[in-house]
C-alpha cells in the first residue's frame, strides 16, 4: 500500500458526514459546515461516537475506574475496556454496579470489551471452557452496561495453527451469537490481520454471513485490514448493522506490510494510511457507530495518560472533519 500523501486530503469532512446522515446525500460539497456553540448538539448532530479503548495507555496498568474519568474528562463518548481490566477491578474489591454508576454519571457508555475467549478452536475440550470463559466475560460486561464484545480468532492465530473452514467458524459463531443473545452482550467477529485465521475482511464477513444469525456483526480495524492484505473498498459494502465499532489508528508503510506489528500503530494522521478513503467508505456504507482509537504504542504508554487521551480524540476530530 502507498502513502496517503497530504495528510488533509485523507480527512472526510464534517459536512460529509452530516449529508450522509440526511434524506439526500447526492453532490454534497465537501467543505465544512460552521460548528454548532453547543458541543452537546453538535455531537448528537455526528452519524458516529468517539471511543476510547484503554490499550492505548494499557502499559501504565491503571485502576479502571481512573481510566473512566480521565476519559470523560478527555471528552469521548464512550469506552472499550479490556476483560482483564474489569476482572481486576473486582478482585481489587470493587463494585460492579458503582463502575456502571461511575461511567453512566461519566456520560460515557460501553460501546464494546475486549476479550480472548478461544471460541473458534477445533479442540471440542478447549472450546467448551473457551464458552464458558466467554459466558464469564459477557457477563461481566453486561454488569458495567455494554452489550457488545470483542470475538477474535485468539487460540487459531498462530502461524503454524490450522486452517478452519469457513463454514466451520461460521457455524462457532452462530453458537456464541446464542449465548450472547442470552447473556445481553453481542460478540462481534473480529479480524486479526497476522492470524492464520480470520486475517481478511471477507473471511470475517463469509463468517458473519453464513452464521445465519439476525445479531451477526464483525469488528474491523484499520491496522488489521492493511496487514491482512485486505482492500478498504470493501467497507463499502457493510450496512450499518454489519458494523457497530470500528477500530481506528494509523501506520507507517516503512516497512514491509507483512513484518507490521500492533507496536507500530500511531495516532490517525501520523501515519500512512488511507483514512480519508476508509471514512469515505465507510460513509458509503452508512456507517453510524462508534470510532474506538486502539493503539498499542509503546512510546504513548509512557507518556500521561490525559495526554494521550487528548491528542488521539483530536486526532480522531481531525480525521473526520469535526469539533464536537
């Protein structure tokens, strides 16, 4: 994949947007709209939501509930904590119901979790506690009020793991799209751009398609679409209830493609993705969920948290045209 060349005409705009939202979309200019005084309209005016998923200060293992508030303080409207995280947090003795208050009172809303469940295995024993673990965690988030989790094809991504059929994933997801119907918490099939499995968009979506099942969805990722070697265009063609959240960050192509790692992602706009052509397909696709920054960079995780979670949310504002 090629440099984005000039970072800003990567950027969609506000008005883009905003026309894609409304009755009539055809010729709309691309120039930016004035911004409502009221930051609470302008974002309810927004066809999407800024979320922030606590990889991006990981490093500094932070108290969740800390977490919250330099989030909100940060001004995204939602989060996407990791398991471990939550799991944490209750062993340390705390309240499940007063971290749902703390978010709620926060203004911020769960938009997804991330989790590790091996759900996908071909091993029978291991995929049976691989549910279990997986009950355990839905349950989890649905105590501090999300209704979405992360399902990545973690225990069938090794390089030297093997090949599942389609039709097989599909049918395995199909089965954790049950139990989160039961449990309140949709999984969301998620690509892994080095996995052996579920490494491009098409797999995932042949996966969520096939399983047959009304809740089927796929969380996608801007650095997992480049390093599976998948095309951004295919965005183009997931409606809204393909896609609640979508991971968004930045990469540098100095290297090869294949040798990118998770350690490379950058706040959006520092990098050389395409992002002007991934939002524009993903306004195509009527997208109207949330934007979650998950970065994994090892130079952000020393650096104050606050100010992480500031720059990534202006960098996410830039990216889209907007300042609410």
């Amino acid at each position: 994949m090629t440099s984005s060349g000039d970072s800003k005409s990567q950027f969609i705009s506000r008005r883009r947007w905003l026309t894609a939202a409304s009755i009539s979309a055809a010729g709309a200019s691309l120039s930016h709209m004035p911004v409502a005084a009221d930051s609470d309209r302008a974002a309810e005016s927004r066809p999407f939501r800024y979320c922030f998923n606590t990889s991006c200060i990981r490093g500094q293992r932070r108290p969740l509930a800390e977490e919250v508030d330099l989030i909100a303080a940060a001004g995204y409207d939602g989060l996407e904590p990791w398991i471990d995280e939550i799991e944490r947090f209750v062993q340390e003795g705390g309240s499940l119901p007063d971290l749902r208050k703390r978010i709620a009172d926060a203004g911020l809303a769960v938009e997804s979790a991330i989790g590790f469940a091996n759900w996908i295995v071909d091993d029978d024993e291991q995929r049976a506690a691989a549910l279990e673990k997986l009950k355990r965690d839905m349950d989890l988030v649905r105590q501090i009020g999300g209704n979405r989790i992360a399902a990545p094809p973690a225990g069938a991504n090794a390089a030297d793991a093997g090949k599942i059929d389609l039709f097989v994933v599909a049918e395995r997801y199909r089965t954790i799209l049950e139990i989160g119907r039961e449990i309140g918490v949709t999984p969301q099939i998620e690509i892994w751009g080095p996995s052996r499995n579920l490494s491009r968009l098409g797999e995932a979506v042949f996966a969520a398609v096939e399983s047959g099942h009304p809740d089927a969805c796929i969380l996608p990722d801007v650095y997992h679409i480049y390093r599976g070697g998948s095309d951004f265009d295919g965005l183009k063609l997931l409606s809204p209830a393909a896609v609640h959240v979508f991971h968004v960050n930045d990469y540098p192509t100095s290297k090869p493609r294949e040798e990118a790692t998770d350690a490379d992602r950058v706040y959006p706009g520092d990098g050389d993705a395409p992002l002007g052509a991934v939002m524009q397909a993903l306004n195509t696709a009527g997208f109207r969920g949330a934007l979650s920054l998950e970065l994994f960079n090892r130079s952000y995780w020393e650096q104050n948290p606050a100010e992480v979670a500031r720059r990534g949310l202006e960098a996410m504002r830039r990216m889209t045209g907007t300042t609410a």
